[in-house]
C-alpha cells in the first residue's frame, strides 16, 4: 500500500472545508494518505488554558473529509505505545482501527517537521 506524507507547505491544492467546517486551509500542518485514504492534520487553537495544543485528523476517502479523531499533545495516562503520548478521542469505526498507531506516528511526524512541538 502505498503511503506517502507532505507537509503544510508542499500539500496537495484543496478548496473545501474541513470535517469541523472549518476551512481546508486554516491549521493545516500536512498531508498523508495510505492507499485511497488521504489524511489531513490540522492545528486547532488557541492552546487551551492548561497549554496544551489540540488537533483535528480528517479523512477523505473520495466523498469528502471525516474526522477521524481529536487529540491534544499531552501524555495519556498510563502512556500507551499506541497513542504516540497523545490524549486521543477517535470517532465511530476509527475506535480501535488498525491503522490507529499508524495515524498518530504520522501526525507526530508533521507536528515535529512543523516546529509546533
């Protein structure tokens, strides 16, 4: 399956909105896709008041962006491996999904290419 990744700069032209219905553009940090399936990775601010960041993973698979789930950049605890030190919330058939870990090691990545770690 192929997998590729791009960060906010070099991502694919997209007029639309987002899951939320927030525009496409607005946070945007990065692109990924596996198979059909591109993934989108947004910014969502302002930092809450505890100074942690929340984001949005979106999903288009061909009818429009889904959200997949929602995270802030905070250690769960007890920290599983699976949730890349993030506090997670996936949405409907995501909830357990294979590709979860996946998902979360790729939205590590372009927060980390961002600087917005």
């Amino acid at each position: 399956m192929a997998e590729t990744a791009a960060a906010a700069g070099e991502s694919r032209a997209r007029v639309g909105r987002r899951s939320d219905g927030g525009s496409s553009t607005l946070g945007l940090l990065g692109d990924f896709a596996r198979g059909h399936a591109l993934f989108s990775l947004y910014r969502l601010g302002p930092d809450l008041p505890d100074g942690a960041c929340g984001y949005l993973i979106d999903c288009d698979d061909g009818v429009g962006p889904h959200e997949v789930c929602r995270f802030i950049d905070e250690p769960a605890e007890p920290v599983d491996r699976n949730t890349e030190g993030f506090q997670v919330v996936w949405r409907g058939a995501w909830k357990n999904d294979q590709w979860c870990p996946w998902i979360l090691k790729r939205a590590r990545s372009l927060i980390a290419a961002s600087g917005d770690d």
